[in-house]
C-alpha cells in the first residue's frame, strides 16, 4: 500500500508485467496524472486507489486486451 503515494509532477504511467492488483491508495495525489495503462494481467483494482488523480479521466483510464474491467 502506498507504493507510489504523493508524487506530484508524473502524468503518465505504464504498468507491466505480471502486477495481478492495484492496492488501496497506490496512486493516490497524483493531481498531475492524465493516463495510466493497465496491463491484462490486473484483475483487482482495490478501493482509493486513484483518490485525488483529478486530471485522471475515463479516457485516461487505457485497458490492455483482455483485462477484466
């Protein structure tokens, strides 16, 4: 939890590999984040865990093939 917590100044972000889950609050104040893909591998997205990402939209939101959300 927390990994990434309050840093401020990323607008994009590209996850990869075999990460299965975004926990509580990972992304949390990012106020700057625009996109983030989401590997096919992600099945759970737990609560919070892009509070207060207010640049952050539906269309930032960019699903690999195959994920389950």
């Amino acid at each position: 939890m927390y990994a990434f917590n309050g840093l401020t100044q990323i607008t994009k972000i590209v996850l990869e590999g075999n990460i299965t889950a975004i926990g509580e609050y990972a992304f949390e104040g990012f106020a700057t984040l625009k996109s983030i893909n989401i590997p096919a591998s992600v099945k759970n997205i737990y609560k919070n865990a892009f509070d207060g990402c207010g640049k952050l939209d539906e269309n930032g939101l960019v699903f690999e093939t195959g994920c389950a959300f």
